[in-house]
C-alpha cells in the first residue's frame, strides 16, 4: 500500500484546500503553500519508487490499475506541470478568478490525470477523466468572461457526447469479452464487428481528449477561450493524461486488432501534422500557435504509435510527449508571466528582447525546441521518433514527418524573428523576478536535455 501514498498525499491535499476556502488566506499565500505541497508530492513519489509496482495492492485493485515505470514516470511529470500551472498563476492580479476554488480546482484536476495514469480498466478510466474534466470545466468557466464561458459550455457538452460513445463502446467490448480490464480485453478481444466497432467508439473519445485529426476543433476554442495560463495546463498536463490512457488501452497487452490499430495511427499521424500545420501557417495569434502547433506535435507521436512492435519500443513517444508537455507548460507560463492574459500577436513580439532579454531568448529556445534544432530536447526527440518508423520499416512516416517539420519552420521563425527584428507595438508588458526564474529553468531543460550533457530524463530513468 505503501505505493499509492503519494496519491492519497494529494487527496489529503485538496482536503485542507476546501477547508482553507471558509479563511482569508490571499492569493498569493495559498499558491505558495500548494506549491510547497506539490513539491513534497513529487518527493514523494521517489520515495516509494523503489515499492511502486503491483505488488502488494489490495484484491479490490489487482487488474483496475497499474504501478509500472510508464505510470510513475507520468505521475512525475505531470506534478512537474502542476507546479509550473501553480507559479505561472501568481503572475495575474485578477482577484475576483484566482480565488481559493480554484486552487482546490487546478488539485482536483491533477489528482484525476495522475490517478487515471495508473487505470487498466474502461470504466475507472472513464471515471478518473471526467472527475479530472468536470475540474477543468469549472476552471474555465470561473472567469466569467463571455468568451470561457461559451468554451466551459461547448466542452461540457461535446465532452459528454463522446462520454456516450465511450461508455456504447464500453457495453460493446464487454458483450464480447465480458470484462472491461484491459488485460482480459487483449486475450479476449477478437476480430468480430461488434468488438471492432466497440473498440472504435472507445478511442474515438480518447482521440478526442488528445485532440487529433478529426476531432480537434474543439481544442482550439477551448483552450483558447480559457487563461493563458489554464491553456498551457490543457496543451500539456491534460495532454499528457489523455496519451497516457490511449497507449495503455492499445499497448499494455498485445491485441489481435494492432494491425488495424496502427494503419489507423499512421493514418491520423499524416493527417494531423498537415492540417495542423496547415491551420497553424496563416495564425497570427502567438497562443492560437501554440495551440493549432499542438495537434501536429500530436502527429510526430502517433508516428511511433504506428511503428511499435516487439523490436520498437514506445520510448521515442513516450520521451516526446514527456518533454514536449514541459516545454509547451514553459511556453505558455512565460507568455502568462510577461504579458498576462492579454491578446498577443506575432507583431506584438517585436522588440520584446529589449525590456525582457531572457524571457525573449527562453521563447526563442522553446520555439526552436519546437521546430527540433540540435542541441535542444526536441531535436532529440524528434530522431527517436523518425527513427523508430526508419526501423520499423515505416519510412513514408519519416519522410512526412520531416516534411512537415520543414514547414513549421516559417511559423516559428516568425516568432523568433519578430522578438528580435521587428519593432515594438507598444502592448503592456510586466516584468517580475518569477518570469526570469522561469526562463531560465525553461532554458536549462531545454538545452540540458538536448544536448545529453546532463539528462534530466535519463537521471531520473522516468521511462
């Protein structure tokens, strides 16, 4: 039981929230403690690594969740994100949204992605998300604006529509296996219509979590409707979760249906870096960027996706989502930090390196991280990923990729050379020692990482 107390450390945790609700404690103080508190969660968790397996859970959770490398390594990163959520907040002054809610909120969503990170069965997977995705509904709405309020509204409702087709598909699966664990799923499952169509309704609402071709739209007004800072949680945290029970449900155990599974993935991975690259080219909102830029990140990893097999391992897209999400939390904290949550276009850069040299130079590495320059983590990333499909005998998938890479250069560099070649527009920017803090952990991962010279993810071993 050991293993599962960094998870009851963070229900424990949004307990003294709620109660912390009836007292006046500010802002301020109350993101510095849930900082504090998150910090010795995620201490926690290396704690009991050496216990974190499945041995010794309680019968009621044999075959509902799993303890392995993948679900701490997960569990890791996102406290990692949380933290950056937490601290990229205490840049707006905006009283009236930041209240003790949502702080109990933004806990009660990270409890749910980590917990559902560990899930091997349909329904508590279904369950875990929506405790997580009912969180992030609130988070959006309590700005009140009319803007993520219409967002809150249109997730809700579109969530719950493919919550539907997930638990049709779930009824599906069980007809056929008579079992929702995934385990007895994989032995079980056979190639009939009816298992076919189940195990497509299924993913159908994970692709729609993640936010791939096909059933992305919804991504876009969303996040962008939501705070800056609450749209850096959902690009990465949320994300990161929503892969997570995607690779489990396809990949834990070997199924007669991966054949078809991943001519579907290479399918949605070609699809989804030209369109988002398409939708992303004629964007002049920076965070309208980062967001469309998102689903074609998603892309690069369903490339993996699709050349796994017993010589290709998972680690390529495990390491790209991983570090991606980081860089991406980065991203949006620092645009939180310097500007707050105001309408930011490319032309808004403009001479920004000027008043904020290092939050400027920390942009510019993220947005080279993003295009995959050498030297940064996601060059790296992206020669795991292009080179699992050259190994797996899937060089088309390469070859897309690195086509597409090539295009998101031109949007990329208009950031970068609008930081530092074009003039200023005059929009308000706010400078604090909290922003320079962030750029420079955003800018010491990112070039640590790529360059292998000191390996945050291989330290560690998280995968």
């Amino acid at each position: 039981m050991i293993q599962l107390a960094p998870f009851i450390l963070s229900l424990i945790i949004i307990l003294i929230n709620i109660f912390l609700c009836v007292t006046n404690i500010s802002k301020k103080a109350s993101i510095n403690l849930n900082i504090f508190f998150w910090i010795i969660t995620l201490a926690s968790f290396f704690i009991v690594r050496d216990s974190f397996d499945d041995t010794g859970l309680p019968n009621l959770l044999v075959g509902f969740i799993s303890l392995d490398k993948f679900s701490f390594g997960l569990c890791i990163i996102l406290c990692v994100l949380t933290l950056i959520f937490l601290f990229s907040s205490k840049f707006s002054d905006d009283e009236r949204y930041y209240k003790q809610e949502f702080i109990v909120l933004s806990n009660l969503a990270t409890f749910g992605l980590m917990a559902m990170s560990l899930s091997t069965e349909l329904i508590l997977t279904l369950i875990f998300l929506e405790v997580a995705s009912m969180a992030l509904y609130a988070l959006i709405a309590m700005d009140s604006s009319q803007k993520s309020v219409e967002s809150a509204f249109k997730y809700f409702v579109l969530s719950s529509f493919m919550g539907a087709f997930y638990l049709l598909g779930t009824a599906f699966i069980f007809g056929t296996v008579g079992s929702t664990q995934y385990e007895k799923i994989a032995a079980r499952l056979d190639s009939s219509y009816l298992a076919l169509i189940g195990t497509i309704l299924v993913l159908s609402m994970m692709f729609f979590k993640i936010a791939i071709f096909g059933f992305y739209r919804w991504s876009i007004d969303v996040y962008f409707g939501a705070r800056t800072n609450l749209s850096g949680y959902l690009a990465s945290a949320f994300k990161l979760a929503s892969f997570a029970i995607l690779i489990k449900f396809c990949f834990l155990y070997q199924t007669q249906n991966m054949a078809f599974l991943q001519n579907l993935f290479a399918l949605l991975a070609i699809l989804s870096m030209f369109v988002g690259n398409f939708l992303t080219i004629k964007e002049q909102n920076v965070k309208k960027i980062l967001i469309t830029a998102s689903i074609v990140h998603s892309g690069y990893i369903f490339i993996n996706l699709a050349s796994v097999n017993f010589e290709i391992s998972l680690y390529p897209a495990f390491f790209y989502l991983g570090t991606y999400a980081v860089v991406v939390a980065f991203a949006f904290a620092i645009l939180n930090a310097v500007f707050k949550d105001q309408n930011v276009k490319i032309c808004d850069l403009g001479g920004l390196y000027k008043t904020h040299p290092l939050e400027s130079f920390a942009l510019v590495v993220a947005s080279l991280s993003f295009i995959g320059f050498p030297y940064t983590v996601g060059f790296l990333g992206k020669v795991f990923i292009f080179g699992s499909a050259v190994t797996s005998s899937a060089t088309y998938l390469a070859i897309f990729g690195i086509a597409n890479t090539i295009i998101s250069v031109y949007y990329y560099l208009k950031i970068i050379t609008s930081i530092y070649f074009k003039n200023s527009t005059q929009k308000t920017t706010y400078s604090s020692l909290g922003a320079k803090i962030l750029a420079v952990f955003a800018i010491a991962f990112i070039v640590l990482e790529g360059s292998g010279f000191m390996s945050i993810v291989s330290f560690l071993n998280l995968f």
